[in-house]
C-alpha cells in the first residue's frame, strides 16, 4: 500500500484508514482504495475482488446517497491498471451526525429526518426467500458466533475474560429462548437487503440526508433483520453519550413499524452491533499501518464498546 500512497497523496490531501480501506480526501472528492487484507469474513486478498468490492460499493450506496457515488476509477503506473478506487464527491464531515452530536449541534428535526429516511428505505428494500435465510435464528448465529472466534485472542487485552464468557453466554441463551422471534420475522419478510453499517459518522445532515459507506464486502452482514440495521445506529449514539436522542430515534422508528417484538430485539442486536465495533477496533489496534498511539487509541475504544455490549444484555432476562 505503500506505493499507492505516494501516488495519491500529496501536500493537500488528507489520508485517513479504516481496518480495510484508506481514503484520500483531496480538495473537492475522495478516492478510497481497499487493503489487500483477508480477516475471514472480508476477502479484498486479489485485485480483482477489490475491483469487484469497489462495483458493489458504488452499486449499493448509490441507494441511499446516489449524488455521493462517482464511479469506479483506475489507478495506474507506468500504464498497467495496479489499483481500483472508489471515486466520490467530498462529503462535508461537519454536518455528520457524529460532527454535530459531539459538538451539540444535533436538533430534533435532524432525529427525525434521519429516522424517517431510515425507514422508508426499509421498507422499501429487497427481500426474498434466499435474503430472508439469513435472518433465521440458525444462521444468523453465524455472526456471533464468528465474533466470538476472531476475539478470542484479545482477550485478556481489549476483552475481559468474565465479560468474554457473560456475553457468549447471555447470546447463547437468548437463542434458546427467543430464536422462534428471529424465524417468525424472516418469514414475514423483515430480512431484507439493509445498509449493515448504520452509524452517526456515515450519515450526512444536509439539505438531504446522505446515508452512505454501506457494507459491500459480504453479504452475510447485510441481509439482515431491518432490527439490526437500525440498531447500529442506536448504539452509536449511546457510544457517543446521547441516550436520549437515542431513546427518540427508537421511538420514532418502533412508531414507524409499530412491532412489538422491536422491544425485546433492540438491545439483542445493539449488543452484537457494539460487540461488532470492539472486534473493528481491536483488529485497528493491531494494524502497523497505525500509529502507535493510534493503536493504543484503538485498544481503548475496543474496550469501551466490548462493556457497552455487554451492559445491553444485563437488560435482558
């Protein structure tokens, strides 16, 4: 990567790197290029999977931010294609949900906005048999149990081995008891083909309301119960410290879908989705791409998220 890091960056542009991807934030638009990396439940390992990966990056979020996506672009040396890149408009960062949550600019009509685009879209979303199989308590299980296998080896460092074994065992649990709701939702068609990354950072307050950087690398992750799409969100805000906006945008999403089960689903899937993000983070916390204090920032946040995981399943019985 770091040949294509001297071809894109220069004097103006900013980098910024996620676990799979680097972004080169240039004046008026960004170019994001994915890492040759292989953590089992992504594979950009060829180049030509990361061209593919960068199709279906454009495809998918062209649903919900389509003036955001630009295309797929090559990037060359000496005339040979060496790299692919997403090419997208510069999106403007201070108008994040994030941005404005931390500098308490948020209103409550921006809550509302983005609720109700969240749900129309929702609603609107692909669904089938072959979708709908993912949500089924048997294979959804996948994920956590995925989960638990790839942080078995932080624990002890960003994972307490008690906190470890209560939120295996509270997931496990809540299979046996309430995996009839997951079937019993798949068949009536709330599986759907959903954006599978829905935090406050990836959704842009502006005249209209840009929701974009869904997951393109695995489907797995975005069939999924409308529940724990939604749920990211959720979380997210809980993470930044604004519970009761949080509190409002369950609210205004349960009104929009008026479900009874959403109750009880909820805290189930913000606990995955948190758990999720310790997983992200401490895979960061162990990139050398990193720098060492942005590891050690990593580690932290991984830390935070695997308690907020499990404080979600103390809530349920």
């Amino acid at each position: 990567m770091k040949e294509i890091i001297e071809l894109l960056a220069d004097g103006n542009t900013q980098i910024v790197q996620t676990h799979i991807s680097i972004i080169f934030m240039k004046e008026d638009f960004v170019l994001k290029v994915k890492k040759p990396v292989n953590f089992g439940f992504l594979d950009f390992s060829t180049l030509e999977k990361r061209k593919h990966y960068c199709e279906e990056e454009v495809r998918l979020n062209r649903r919900l931010c389509p003036e955001a996506y630009l295309g797929v672009v090559p990037i060359e040396r000496d005339g040979k294609v060496i790299e692919w890149a997403v090419k997208m408009k510069r999106l403007p960062v201070e108008k994040s949900l994030k941005n404005l949550i931390k500098t308490g600019r948020v209103r409550q009509e921006d809550i509302e906005r983005v609720v109700s685009k969240i749900a129309e879209f929702h609603k609107q979303a692909e669904t089938n048999e072959n979708i709908s199989s993912f949500g089924k308590a048997q294979n959804f299980r996948i994920n956590t149990d995925e989960n638990f296998q790839q942080t078995e080896r932080f624990i002890g460092d960003t994972i307490d081995p008690e906190d470890f074994n209560f939120i295996r065992e509270k997931t496990e649990k809540f299979y046996t008891k309430y995996g009839h709701i997951l079937d019993k939702r798949a068949k009536a068609g709330f599986v759907k083909d959903c954006h599978g990354d829905l935090h406050t950072e990836h959704i842009v307050v502006d005249q209209d309301i840009c929701i974009f950087d869904c997951i393109e690398f695995n489907e797995r992750f975005r069939y999924i119960d409308i529940a724990c799409d939604v749920a990211f969100l959720l979380m997210d805000m809980d993470y930044l410290g604004v519970k009761d906006l949080s509190k409002q945008a369950e609210n205004l999403y349960r009104k929009a879908f008026n479900e009874p089960e959403l109750e009880l689903l909820i805290p189930f899937f913000k606990s995955y989705r948190a758990y999720v993000r310790g997983k992200v983070n401490s895979l960061m916390s162990k990139d050398p791409l990193f720098s060492e204090e942005e590891r050690q920032k990593r580690a932290e946040e991984a830390k935070k998220y695997f308690k907020l995981a499990k404080s979600y399943l103390e809530q349920l019985e």
